[in-house]
C-alpha cells in the first residue's frame, strides 16, 4: 500500500471512528447544541457548545463566563456570556442539567469558540437525567432541522 493510500485509510477509519464514538449533535433555536458524550447508553453526560451560526453572527470571541461545576440550571437559565468584539451575549441552556465540566481550554484561548465551535470550543459538559435524555431527539432539533431552520430565519435575531 502506498503511503497516500496508507494515510487516507487511516484518515476514513479516524473518521468513522469519531462519527461512531460521537452521538448525534441537537440544537436549540437559540444556536446552542448538546451532543451525547458517548454512545454507551448508560452515559448521562452530554457537551453544550453554540452554533456555528451563532460564534460567525458574534464575531472573535475574546472572552468567557463559564459556571462552576456542580452548579444546575433549568432548560433556557444563562448558564455562560460571551464576549466578542461586536457584542456581549448569553447562552442558554438547552436542557435541565448540573455541570459537570468546564472547558478550561477557553480561559487562555477563547477564540476556539470561532474556530472550532464543535470540536474543541465546546463550553461545558453537564450531567443530565434519563428522562431528559429520553427526550433530546423530540424536544430539539436535529442537525437538518437547524439547517432548515437558518434558512427560513435568515434575517432573525442571532443569538
């Protein structure tokens, strides 16, 4: 096998690798998403991020407020402000949840946000109940609904 084809082998495996360890990602109508932390079932903890969407409508983002593990929050409480160069704004909270994990990452680096708002710019990881986690797929959108959803609400209100 040559080496091209050696590496993009292991690039397609990497892939469906990550794809198979990731859950679905969901979204709220306020450009925030949770993503199951792992496929095994009996996992409750998930990863809470904005949108692409919503970290290109803030701009550069220079700093952030992240909540102190163990704190709870409610379905649509502020749990984090950003700040960017254009603006000030909250996120909020897609589900009822205790945070279990902050990304301290964005202390030092909080441009991650805009240049990887899925991947490494994620905000928390929080603690979720079965029941809610039951009802991710049903009470938010899925990555197609979001899709459609920008595209019929091109000109609202970004965040």
């Amino acid at each position: 096998m040559s080496t091209l084809s050696s590496f993009l082998f292991r690039r397609a495996i990497q892939f469906h690798l990550k794809r198979y360890i990731h859950q679905e990602r969901y979204f709220t109508k306020k450009h925030e998403w949770i993503q199951l932390l792992n496929s095994n079932k009996n996992t409750n903890e998930v990863r809470i991020g904005i949108s692409d969407y919503a970290q290109r409508a803030l701009g550069d983002v220079v700093y952030c407020e992240l909540p102190s593990i163990g704190t709870k929050f409610q379905r649509d409480d502020t749990f984090a402000t950003l700040e960017s160069v254009k603006a000030v704004s909250d996120c909020y909270m897609p589900i009822d949840g205790e945070i279990s994990g902050v990304n301290e990452q964005l202390k030092t680096e909080s441009d991650l946000i805009n240049k990887s708002p899925y991947e490494n710019g994620w905000l928390i990881q929080a603690i979720i109940d079965e029941k809610i986690k039951k009802e991710i797929s049903s009470s938010l959108l899925n990555e197609k609904q979001y899709n459609e959803f920008l595209e019929t609400n091109k000109d609202a209100d970004s965040h």
